[in-house]
C-alpha cells in the first residue's frame, strides 16, 4: 500500500494533466465513479489475449502458460476465440466472483482485480479473490477524502486529457 499511496502524493506534485501513473489514473477514475479502462479494473481480461512467438493464443503475459487458448497455426482466430479452454475462462471469471465482492461498493471500478493475482489461481480454475483488494479500498477511500467534493469535477477533467475520453 506504503508504493500506491507514494505513487499517488507523486502524481499529486507533479500537477502534470498529460503525466499518469496506470494504476493511479484507474483509482482515481474509480473513486470519482468513472468507468475503468484497463483490464485489472475492468473485469473483463477475457477480451483481451497475448500471443506468443510461436503464435500460441494466451488470456495475458501474465498468466500464459496457465491459460493456453490454441495456436494460430492449427486454428483460425474464430475458432481460438469461441473454443472451450478460452470459453471456460470467460465463464469461470465472470461466475467466481467471491461473495464479498459481489457487494463491495467498488466493484464497479475493480471487478476483483487482475485475474492473475486473485488467490486460488490455478491452470483450470478462475477464483479466489484479488490479493491487493484491501490496497485498493484503502486507496479508493483514501483519494476520495483527499478530493473531497471536487473529485467529479476533477476527475472528469482529468480523464478527457490524461485517459483520453
């Protein structure tokens, strides 16, 4: 937590609106009640694939060899994207979301986190719950009472130029 809160006072003093820190730009989207844009916020890393050297089709670099969806040379990218190994991902991490999630107020803005650090991981299975969970309630919070009544306005302003919307 001690790096989020040194990224974020960083971010702060910088007072650079075309300077962003991934991480802290989603936190701060989120708690102003902005929709996320990558994928560790979104929930949704079944849209997005890694592909290898070989051409072998993975759900992330993170979690390639876990994960293995086929190869471009055996098959075509329909078949790779509706097959049953990416098929099983998509549906395993939108069904196992832990129970306390499911009523987090922040689940709109983290979607239990990145997929490769959610505990319980394994090559078959998408469950368990982010490990940095409580790293960001602490930081949703914690941007939340250093804005205060200004974060709408200025989230909104710093995401037309810092995330491009």
């Amino acid at each position: 937590m001690w790096l989020l809160v040194t990224c974020f006072k960083y971010w702060l003093e910088k007072n650079d609106s075309g300077f962003g820190i991934r991480e802290v730009d989603e936190l701060i989207a989120g708690a102003a009640g902005l929709p996320p844009n990558s994928c560790g916020f979104t929930g949704r890393c079944h849209e997005f694939v890694t592909v290898d050297e070989q051409g072998s089709f993975y759900t992330c670099e993170r979690m390639s060899s876990e994960w293995f969806f086929g190869n471009i040379m055996s098959e075509s990218l329909a078949q790779i994207l509706a097959g049953e190994p990416r098929q099983r991902f998509v549906r395993q991490q939108i069904l196992n979301l832990p129970v306390d999630c499911r009523a987090c107020e922040y689940l709109a803005y983290c979607h239990n986190g990145c997929t490769s650090f959610r505990k319980n991981l394994s090559p078959t299975q998408v469950q368990g719950k982010y490990i940095y969970c409580s790293n960001r309630k602490y930081m949703f919070h914690h941007i939340r009472e250093v804005f205060g009544k200004t974060l709408p306005q200025m989230a909104q302003n710093f995401t037309a130029v810092v995330m491009g919307s």
